[in-house]
C-alpha cells in the first residue's frame, strides 16, 4: 500500500527545473527561452533554518536544508509564492569539525522529480517523496575531511552517487534512490579531503578528486577510465563541454605556477629535523612554516606526527599546479591554464565562452575548445570575496559576491557589466535560476528576484 502512494505523487522534471546543485547536471546553465532579470525585484522571501545548501528547484517546489538545534531539517518552499509547505527533520547523530566557511548543512539536495534526497554529514542520507514523505535513511560516516563535508548528491539510472573524499579511505559510492541500499563502493586511493561533486556523462559518473580525475561506471563503480595531472585539492564541480571535460583546483598559493616548494625526501627531513628520534617528524620539528601552516591538511590521522607515507603524500601535493584543464572525454589532457585560479566557484561555459570567477574576484574568459584567453580583469574594477558559482541564463551571466552584490554581466568574452544588485545579507551559496526568476539562499533565508 505504502509503495502505490509513491505512484501518485511524482513531479515530473520540466525544462525550467534545477534539480541539483547548479541545475541540470551541475552545469550552472537554464537556458529555456524565458527572460531574466538584468534589475532585481523581490518576488519573495522565505525564513529558512541555517544552512549554507544551494535551493534545488522541482515542480512547484523549491527544496533547502538547514541546521536547527541538533536536528538537520529539509525544508520545502512554494516556488511561487515562497510559503513553506513542508518540514522533515533527522537527529544530528554527531558534529564533526568544520572549516569556518562550511556548515553542517552544506549539500544541496538532488531530486528526479519523484524523490528528494539530503545529505546530511553528521548523520548520512535520507530520501523522501517531493510531497514529504519518508521513504529511507542510510547512515554513514564517521567522517574526516580537514573542511568538514560539502559534497552534494547526484542522481542517475535510480542510484544516489556521492562522492567521500576525505584525509583517509576516501570512496565513491552509489545506493539505490528506491531503498537507500549500498549498491557499489570503490575506494580511491589518491584523494584526499575536498568536496568536488560529480557530474554524470552517459554511462560514467565523472569524479575529480587529488590529482586524479576518474570515470565511474554508473551501473557496476568500475573505472571506466581516468586521468592524472589534476590539482591537489578538487572542491569544484566539473563542466562537460563536447567531447571535453572542464575542470580546475586550487590547493595552497604555493602550489601556483612558478611557485613550487622543493620538499625534501623523508630521510632528510628526518636527519635535520627529528629531535626525539622516533622516526617521525611532530609539529614542533616541522622543518618549515609551510609545513605547520598546514599541519591539519597533511597529519592525515590527526596523531601529531608525519610519518613516511603522510610525508610522501605531502611532497606529491606540493609538486601538483592550480590549473584549470581540458581533457578529452576518454582521457588525454587538450589544455590547461594557471593563472588566478579559483578553489570553491566552479567553471562555466555559456554560449562558447568559459568563465573562472577566483575567490579575489579575477574574472577570467577563455575559449573553451583552445584554453585561448579572451579577458582577465576584477569583477566591478574593486576587491571583494567569491564563494558562489557564476551561472547563466538568457543571455547573461550572473556572479554572486560574498557580500552580496549580484553582478550581472552581458554573455561574452568582454565581461561587459550589465547591472549589480544588492542581496541583504552575505552569500556563499549558489544561485537557482527557474521561470525568470533568480533564487539565492543567505544563511536563513531565500530570497526569490524578478525583473523590476
């Protein structure tokens, strides 16, 4: 009985939804005729718990999640009018450390039109019908990410992919989206701590992590193929672009072209610098500022102390560039690029034109198809912080500061600004775009703009 509900109540997935985090497949685009808006108004607003997850969009529903208490809350909104229709909460079973830009409530959810599924870090995922009802929860975790968890969910082919990287037995792991059962679970042995989501290509789910970029296949989690020469630390979502793969990480300034550290085998660190003699290095016989500065990203068992393999890996760390590459699909490395590169806003590519948004604001254009720079200038000609993803729709190209000024830039290689709108509050998230209209999450709130 409980199963025929679940038959009469499926949204079906329209053309103007945002089903995930950054909309269809995490592309950042909404490109369905509908005009959007160059000047904000407020449609509305809507008080959320905290949280820091994007709003997916769905039928008549916009979904967030939040953090009340000690319980994760999933909440879902009126795509019209903003009013709440519906709660569902889980107990926090644990509160794992978190960077300060992070929050427990981080992952966007990812929906088919028929379930919604939440990833809740401190307890695991739990899946529910777009009208409310439970269907599963599957714990998971512990968890130990040096920044705390930010993945967000994907779905395909009725299975639930999410990505673990972590500072140790990082995974990737799909369950079935109509039971919440493990269905494959491979390890990857190079990633470490990074919240990259996927993003599905055919058959593959393609899963960028430390210096290594794999393809899934979606049905059996074998490797279908991969690629080397990625950055250290993958938080971004990749774009597919034709027959090529977009992607870039950033892992400490001096991993920036130019700029590499010459690490030291361990042996030698070893005979400098290991004062109690215990084969190890601790944090006081660090050999350099470097190394304390970013003790917490490299004691990858938190026992206060590096041994051979923790060492090893930071050096590999240390030798891998901020880029953004170009692979083709299948593998082979077409190009890349080193300059301004972000570590949290994700790339996107509208209308044949890449656009890179760094935390400092440094837009950058480029070519797609060749790496070819078009631009490179700050965003608005002064300083501030970039968080959100840049994402488009009709023509124009919408950038999010921290401080919550929306820029809205002309689609092109010129970056011509168009207008900059004022959000109240401060943002990280990234923006929905649906029905013209633009949907951006602060920390309590949804705001809902139109044309004005």
């Amino acid at each position: 009985m409980r199963f025929l509900r679940f038959l009469v109540i499926p949204v079906l997935l329209a053309g103007a939804d945002w089903p995930q985090f950054r909309g269809p497949n995490g592309a950042g685009v909404a490109d369905d005729g509908v005009a959007f808006p160059v000047t904000f108004r407020t449609v509305w607003k809507a008080a959320v718990p905290e949280g820091l997850s994007s709003p997916a969009v769905v039928g008549t529903r916009v979904f967030v999640t939040g953090l009340e208490g000690e319980r994760f809350v999933l909440v879902a909104l009126d795509r019209s009018t903003g009013k709440e229709l519906w709660r569902r909460t889980v107990e926090r079973a644990r509160a794992e450390p978190l960077h300060k830009l992070n929050h427990a409530a981080s992952p966007s959810v990812a929906s088919d039109g028929t379930s919604v599924v939440a990833f809740f870090p401190d307890f695991g995922l739990a899946a529910y019908s777009v009208a409310g009802e439970e269907r599963w929860r599957t714990p998971m975790g512990p968890f130990t990410n040096a920044y705390g968890m930010g993945v967000s969910p994907v779905i395909a082919q009725g299975k639930v992919i999410l990505i673990v990287d972590q500072s140790q037995g990082s995974y990737a792991a799909a369950f079935d989206l109509g039971n919440g059962e493990q269905v494959w679970k491979v390890a990857r042995k190079e990633a470490l701590s990074g919240h990259s989501t996927p993003v599905v290509h055919g058959k593959w789910v393609l899963a960028p992590g430390s210096l290594r970029m794999e393809a899934y296949d979606i049905a059996t989690g074998r490797t279908a193929w991969g690629v080397d020469g990625l950055p250290a630390e993958m938080k971004s979502v990749p774009v597919v672009h034709g027959d090529l793969v977009l992607v870039h990480g950033f892992n400490t300034p001096e991993n920036d072209a130019g700029k590499l550290l010459t690490i030291p085998l361990f042996a030698e660190a070893l005979k400098g610098f290991d004062k109690n003699g215990d084969g190890k290095l601790g944090k006081p016989e660090a050999p350099s500022t470097h190394v304390t500065s970013i003790w917490i990203y490299i004691d990858l068992d938190s026992n206060g102390s590096l041994d051979q393999g923790e060492w090893e890996q930071y050096a590999r760390t240390m030798r891998a560039e901020n880029a953004l590459l170009a692979y083709k699909i299948g593998g082979g490395l077409v190009w890349k690029f080193l300059r301004s590169i972000p570590q949290l806003p994700s790339p996107l590519v509208y209308r044949g034109v890449l656009y890179m948004i760094n935390e400092g604001g440094v837009l950058t254009t480029l070519d797609p198809a060749t790496g070819k720079l078009h631009k490179q200038a700050r965003l608005r000609g002064e300083a501030d912080r970039y968080y959100a993803s840049p994402v488009a729709a009709d023509g124009k190209v919408y950038i999010t500061s921290h401080t919550g000024k929306v820029s809205v830039l002309k689609a092109g290689a010129e970056q011509e600004l168009l207008a900059v709108n004022e959000v109240e509050e401060e943002v990280l998230a990234t923006p929905a775009l649906v029905d013209g209209r633009v949907l951006i999450r602060t920390k309590g709130a949804v705001y809902c703009y139109g044309d004005k």
